[in-house]
C-alpha cells in the first residue's frame, strides 16, 4: 500500500512529460469538485441560517409554547387565571428555562390624521425582552411593570413609517369596547425584524394598562408564553405542559390548551420544512455533476498512463494494485479540490457575515441580506463528498483489468 501511495503521490506531484490533454482534464475535475463542496456548503449554510433566523423571529414574539384559554378564541377576551403555584410548577418542567404571561388587546392606533389597526400586547417585569433589543432602531427599550402604568409603547419601523412617528412622539390608541377608550403613549423604541406579518401590527407596552383595559384582575392574562432550552425536545416539553395544565384546569374550570410555535404557524413552518427537500435536491445534483467530472478525469487519466500500467504489469504489478494507485490518484485530486472548495465556501460565508454583501428583499424573504450559519454539518458534508466521490471512482477504474501489457508498452 505504501509503495502505491508513493507512485500516486509521484504522479500527481510531476509535471514532467504530462501530456495537453491529461492536464486541462486533471484540473477541470479538480474544480470540479471545488466548485461543487462550494455549493454545497454555500447552500447548506444559506438554508441553515434562513431557517433559524425566520424561525427564531416567530418564537420571539409568541416563545417556543403557548397556554391560552380556548373560549378566547371564540369570545376574544377569555382570560387565563396565572397563580404563583402555576408559574413555578412551569419553571420546573424538563427543558423549560422561563414562563412569562402577557395581555393582548386590538386597538387603533392614531396620529394626526393617520390611523392603523394594531394589536397591543401588555408584558411585565418578568418578560424577556431579549429579542426585541436584537432588532431595535432607535430609542431604547422600556421599563415595564406590573403594578403601574408606564406611558410607553415600543412599535415597529414599518408601524412608525406608515403613522410617520419617531422616538419621543405621543400618540393615541383607541379600543372599541361597550364604549370608545382611549390612551395617550409615547413612544420609547423602534424595532424592525422583517417579519411583516407581527411588524404590521405588534406593539408593546406594560401589562397594567391592558389589564385595566380589559377590566382584569391581576391574576387574569392573554395567555403564557413557555421558552425552552433546546428547540428539539419542543414535542416533549408541550406533553408536560399540558400534564402541568391538566392540574390546573380541576382547580380553575377553565378551558385551556396547548400550543407549540408550530401549530399556531403551520404554513410558515410548512414553507421552512419545503427548504429541506431543496438542500437534498442541490447536493444529489451537484454531486452527481461533481462525479462525473471526476471519473472523466480518471478515464483519461488511465488512457494518458496506459504505457505505465504496461509496464507495471509486466514487472508483476497485479491490476488491484494498479487500480489502488489511480485511485489514490484521484483521491489527491478529490482532496485538493475540495480544500480550495472548502477555502472560497468559507470566505464566501465570512464576507456575508460580516457585511451582509448579497441583499434580499426583505418584504419577501423577511431579511434584508442573505443568512449564512456555520454549522457542524459541514464536516460530515465534506465527509460524505470525499467517501462518495472516490466511491464513484472505483467501477471506472475496473477498466484498468481489460489493459494488455503487450499492447500497453507499444502505445503512444
């Protein structure tokens, strides 16, 4: 095996006496192959990160499980009774990292002669507002609590565009009860995500003020939003949800049930989950031109070299051993092929990271530039490239038996 390896490494380091056509043709697989990993990983990282920077947007602003009260989706304003036994025994469910509820109330929102239709979501001291100051652009992020009214409101960009609002400015909210209400917020923070769907209408403010709205008492919610530490165990950790609901629903009488981020947004996930099958598509095709280009490479290869198997067979080579060095051969190839692959995939990545190069229209594709997202699957990705390729080599190389020494020596 060393003495094979020592001949293939000979080759594929010598230049002297390579002929015209070997040399485009070892290059042409070379890249090839490069080009091909570069896809590859431009692609796996591309979908990678759209994936979890769409999904991680829905689970900002409603967590990865909701608990809600079923007649509020009938009624619109059935509340959920939250009591401190409640959140702890949420807390202590495998996976759970933080339960936090909220009050949600439609509304009007008016400045000047401009209105718009917006939903007011009320949150308290304990919710996490981590993810909005990923996505703030101007002002900051309020101070809320659950015993007083605060006066500030956080809205989106596309909000303050449309009612032509910034930092500082007061507005009205109007809500259509028994009788008309009103209050007057000013506005503490813009945030944009790009996710039209919640940026069109989403706007934040303090927990007191939509339970006064709502006529609720302190114990009273909207619903409860449960984050989790892995997003994976998502189905496991909404079974013990639900077990800890089912308790409080003998104390309460209430009608209340569970639901993951993936059930309350089904076509959003169902369009992500699409995304898998178009990874696959793009790695079976590009593997397959990539293979192609290889086993033409070896083929001619073996033709350039049929006076060397000539003569290596006639000093009692056997053809297995001469089959070993072209695909060690080909493997030097495969490998430096896939290192430049692996070298433009990655800088590509970087470049994108850092300054968001390839822009996106964010109204569709609920960015402004093109994800990327280093992930481990890049390593079983080359893994897989380099085993399969030089397992696509291994039937072309057989050609290598059918060679006759005697003619092999004399051929030019």
């Amino acid at each position: 095996m060393k003495l094979e390896l020592f001949i293939a490494r000979r080759l594929f380091s010598s230049r002297k006496g390579t002929k015209r056509i070997s040399k485009p043709a070892v290059l042409i697989a070379q890249w090839g192959v490069a080009v091909g990993i570069m896809v590859m990983i431009l692609s796996v990282s591309i979908i990678t990160g759209f994936k979890h920077q769409v999904r991680d947007k829905i689970i900002g602003f409603g967590q990865h499980i909701q608990v809600r009260n079923y007649e509020g989706t009938i009624r619109g304003e059935a509340p959920v009774t939250v009591t401190d036994s409640l959140m702890a025994a949420l807390g202590n469910v495998p996976g759970v990292s933080h339960a936090q509820c909220y009050v949600q109330k439609p509304g009007l929102l008016a400045s000047g002669d401009e209105f718009d239709g917006i939903i007011l979501k009320g949150v308290g001291a304990d919710y996490d507002l981590s993810f909005f100051s990923d996505y703030l652009k101007g002002g900051e992020l309020p101070l809320f609590g659950d015993t007083a009214a605060s006066g500030d409101i956080l809205i989106s960009q596309v909000i303050a565009d449309r009612m032509g609002v910034g930092v500082g400015d007061k507005v009205n909210v109007y809500f259509v009860q028994q009788s008309v209400k009103a209050r007057r917020f000013s506005v503490c923070g813009i945030y944009e995500t790009n996710l039209s769907e919640m940026d069109n209408v989403m706007v934040i403010t303090d927990i007191y003020t939509v339970r006064r709205l709502n006529g609720w008492d302190n114990d009273k919610c909207t619903g409860i939003e449960v984050t989790l530490a892995d997003y994976d165990a998502m189905e496991q950790a909404r079974d013990s949800v639900a077990g800890v609901m089912d308790i409080e629903v003998a104390k309460t009488n209430e009608k209340l049930y569970v639901q993951t981020v993936e059930e309350m947004n089904p076509a959003l996930f169902a369009w992500l989950d699409i995304l898998d099958g178009t990874v696959w598509v793009i790695l079976v095709l590009v593997l397959g031109v990539a293979g192609f280009t290889m086993i033409s490479g070896l083929l001619i290869l073996i033709l350039e070299k049929t006076n060397l198997i000539g003569v290596l067979k006639a000093v009692g080579a056997r053809d297995f051993s001469i089959r070993r060095i072209f695909l060690y051969y080909a493997m030097l190839i495969i490998g430096r092929g896939m290192f430049w692959g692996n070298v433009m995939a990655l800088a590509c990545c970087v470049v994108q990271y850092k300054w968001g190069v390839v822009k996106l229209d964010a109204e569709m594709y609920y960015m402004d530039s093109v994800p990327v997202e280093f992930t481990w699957w890049l390593i079983p990705l080359n893994i897989a490239m380099f085993v399969l390729s030089a397992a696509m080599l291994v039937v072309p190389s057989m050609i290598i038996s059918r060679i006759e020494p005697t003619k092999a020596i004399r051929f030019e």
